[in-house]
C-alpha cells in the first residue's frame, strides 16, 4: 500500500509541475523541488529487495501515468482535429503514452542497477542518470516535452543557468535537490544527509522566490514587427477561397502597421490551415503588395511546392515559411525538418496505416535541409515552424548560423483548449533564454507574443481573436555559451552516469567473486 501511494503522489506531482489547463502557478512550479523523492524513496528504500526489472516496471508505470496526465490532449488532436474515430485516438494516444513511458522505466532501473553498489552510489547516480534520459527523449525518440526544468522557466535567478548548459542544467538542479531531500528519507539515521536535505530545501524555495526579485524590468524593444493571428479552424474547409483570406491578412497587417508612426521591420503570418501556396498568385501576388505597402519584408507561412521529376509523384511538397520583399515578391523560403509524427508524415507507415486519417487531413511532407537564417532588409531571421521550438539543439543552430531575432510560427489550433499551448509557449520562451535572443512568437489562435532574451512574455494577444498587432523586439547579436556548444553538458552528465553505472556492475562483480 505505501509504493502504491508513493508512486501515486509522484505521478500526481510530475503532472502538476507542468500547465495542465492554463499558465501556471508559482507554487505548483515549486513542487519540482521534491517532485521526484517518492521516487527515489519508492525505488531506494521500499524497494531495496527488487530485482533492476522489477523497479523498471515501477519507472514504467510512473511513466505513463505522466505522459496521460501531462499529453492528454494528443487524444483531442487525433479526434477533433485529425478525423480519427475516438477509439482509434484513444488508442493512440495510449500507445503513445506506453511508448514514452519506457523512459521512465529506463531511469528506474538503471538507477536499481546503480544501487547495487551502495545507497550512496545510487544518490549521488540519479542528478546525472535523469539528464542522461532526458537528452535521450530529445535524440531517440524527438519527443523532448515538458523536461524537468522547464518547470521552472519563471524563475529568473534559476533560468540564468540555461545560457551555459541549456535547460538540461535546470534540470540537474532540480533533481540534485530531490535527490538531497530524498536522502534525509534514504539514510534517516545520519545527520549529514538530513541537514543536506534541508539545507536544499530551503535553497529551493529561496530561489524560488527570489528569483522573481532579481528580474529587472520587462522593457519593450525598439524594433516594431507585426503578428498576424487569423483564428482559423483547424481541422475544417475555410468558406473563403486562398486570395480572399490574403487579403483580409493584409489589410489587418497594415492598420496594425500604421498604428504608430515607428517603421515596420517585418510582418509575419503564421503557420496555418488557410490554403496558401508558394506557387500559387493568388497568394503571392497580395504578399508582394503587403510589402511594398507596409515597407517592410514578410515572413508567411505556406505550402512550399517545389518540382521533383525523379519522384514519385513528381514534386516535393514542405511544410514552410516563405520569405517576400518589397519590389522583389516571393525569394525563398525556409523548409520545416523536424515533422509531426501522424500530424505531417506517419511513421512505419505500412505497420501504422490505422492513422492515415490524421495524415490526409494534413498532407505528407518532405523535410526541409537547410537551418540557415533569412535574409531580409539587412537583418536574419531564424524561423522555426510549430513544434520545432522544442528541439533546443536544433533553435541553436539559427542563431549559430547569424540569426539576430528568432521567429515561431505555429498553429496551436491543434492543440484545442488543453493545456498544450501554455506549455508549448513556455518551451519557446525556454528557447530566447538559452540563446539570449528576442522571439517573435506568431500563432494561429493564440498564444501570440514577443518574448525577450530573459524569456519573458513582453506582449501578448489573447487567443482565438483575428486581428494583427505591433510588437517590439531587438536585434541582438552576442553567442551564449550554450549556442556555441549546444547539449555538451548534457552528454558529460550522459557520460558520468554510464561511468557510475560501470562501478556499480564491478563492484557488484568483486563482491560476488
């Protein structure tokens, strides 16, 4: 009965660390710092005669129970938005929790194999081994939702740490933390192991709260950009034809220009389901005239069609971010490469036809190639579509490669009215800090907003209204130590608990001999 509630009350609090249905809390983000002690003391103490496979499953199960409670809303996306019946989304949505809860499981019992050298061991094992899994989750499976340390992107003092390690060395704080609490539980009849728990403790919550004292001031850029935000259905055929809803774009896009007499540095549409083309006039032809109006280069997202004659089909199809400038029109264009598994391609297609639905509601896409900025009006934008923002190694590379101001253009639409953009914006915002770099983030329907270096929301649309807005931003162009050198810090903890993980099995050995 006390696993069982233990690894309930884990489960519970890995879940409510994370938005579950809008922005979050400051006191729910607090529960990170002991998140992850039912757990160790789960799998450390009370479970201290289990086999490494035993304590896997108990990972597994702690797993899964997370991934339902934090991606909960991958069911509405495949229902609502995708066209599959709610039991093949149900289903889907399940394997795919069974699926990514195999790293939890993967934590548990490399972190049981660990224990066989000793409790110490096994504690001092965990910081890195949690790290070692979480860079796994970005480079295995490209899922890297709602790490450990993005729980804490509002704490100013904690965040100052992602510019040097990324948000993997948030992460490591947390769970240092834990694993100090934890061990006042683990080894309760020494002394130093409690009064490092409690000094942890303590430092938790000053920074915690003092973070938010150090901030300075939120101040807007001296750069105007204008977001488009259409609050298109997703999912459903627009009634108006590709040269009609450009158009109503535009006109948005230049009242909101004119607002103020500051020129326009660039507009920016976001990705979306309207219908638009990168060949097409109809589109292209009002982009161009955009321009010329505003004076100012635009940056849409769009179907980026290119002919392939040795393909198959004859023809490349990208989901993209075409770049138009005054007197120029249509220039190039940036293409997605990181896809949505069942949202642009299906992965094993031929053993996972069941969730074709979503694909043809979608399109089957190639990838693009090339992370290379945009260039428009002397300045370089990186641009990333969707989901792409939580690839922290891959945002890098653009402002590796000269960008001065990053750009996020997604369609959050299918994400419903879940938890999902709150996260998926607090993860961007994640993004500007590692990189010391402005985002103007451009949505569908909302979240809409210009994020500083510091990754805070500066300004902001509410959601699902149509209308377009002056933003500020600056350009920047210094390197954070993180954008030169990317997840080094994660692969030496990587590296550090395999070395841990050896010694134990040695250890064990020698004893055994």
């Amino acid at each position: 009965m006390r696993a069982f509630a233990a690894l309930l009350l884990t489960s519970f609090l890995q879940v409510v660390i994370f938005p579950v249905a809008g922005p979050l809390p400051v006191w729910r983000a607090a529960l990170s710092w002991l998140a992850l002690v039912p757990l160790l003391w789960l799998l450390l103490v009370e479970g201290r005669s289990w086999s490494a496979w035993k304590c896997a499953a108990v990972g597994y199960i702690n797993g899964v129970l997370w991934y339902l409670g934090t991606c909960y809303w991958v069911y509405s996306t495949m229902h609502l938005y995708g066209g599959l019946p709610s039991p093949v989304a149900a289903l889907v949505m399940v394997l795919f929790c069974l699926y990514l809860g195999l790293y939890h499981a993967l934590f548990a019992g490399l972190l049981a194999v660990a224990r066989r050298a000793g409790v110490a061991i096994a504690l001092i094992t965990a910081p890195f081994l949690w790290i070692g899994v979480e860079l796994a989750r970005a480079r295995i499976t490209s899922f890297p939702w709602n790490l450990l340390g993005y729980s804490q992107v509002d704490s100013y003092a904690l965040t100052r740490i992602a510019p040097l390690t990324g948000v993997y060395g948030i992460s490591f704080v947390l769970m240092v933390v834990n694993t100090a609490i934890a061990a006042a539980v683990v080894i309760p009849r020494k002394r130093i192991p409690t009064i490092a728990a409690l000094c942890g403790a303590v430092l938790a919550a000053g920074v915690q709260n003092v973070g938010g004292w150090m901030a300075p001031q939120r101040q807007a850029g001296s750069q105007k950009a204008v977001l488009m935000q259409p609050n298109l259905s997703v999912g459903q055929e627009e009634t108006e034809d590709a040269g009609t809803l450009a158009r109503n774009f535009a006109g948005l896009s230049v009242q909101a220009a004119s607002l103020d007499d500051s020129p326009s540095r660039i507009v920016l549409w976001p990705e979306s389901p309207s219908p638009f083309y990168t060949n097409r006039p109809d589109f292209t032809a009002v982009a161009t005239q955009l321009t010329e109006a505003v004076h100012a280069p635009l940056i849409a997202g769009a179907i980026g069609v290119e002919a392939a004659p040795n393909e198959r089909r004859g023809y490349h199809v990208y989901n993209s971010a075409g770049l138009f400038l005054p007197s120029q029109g249509y220039v190039t264009r940036y293409d997605k490469i990181h896809l949505v598994p069942f949202g642009e391609f299906t992965p094993y297609a031929s053993l996972l036809s069941f969730a074709s639905g979503l694909t043809q509601a979608v399109g089957t896409f190639d990838r693009g190639s090339s992370r290379v900025p945009l260039s428009a009006d002397g300045h370089r934008y990186g641009v990333f579509l969707c989901y792409e923002s939580i690839f922290s190694d891959e945002v890098r590379q653009f402002v590796a490669n000269g960008a001065e101001v990053l750009t996020n253009l997604s369609d959050d639409g299918w994400y419903g009215d879940t938890s999902a953009p709150f996260q998926h914006i607090n993860m961007a915002r994640m993004r500007a800090i590692e990189n010391h770099r402005w985002i103007l983030r451009d949505t569908n329907n909302g979240i809409t907003a210009s994020i500083d270096p510091n990754g805070r929301v500066v300004e902001r649309m509410e959601r699902h209204q149509r209308g377009a807005a002056a933003m500020h931003f600056d350009y920047l162009h210094d390197l954070t130590f993180y954008t030169r050198f990317g997840d080094v810090f994660a692969f030496i903890c990587a590296g550090i608990s395999v070395v841990l993980l050896l010694y134990a099995v040695t250890r064990q050995n020698i004893a055994i001999d």
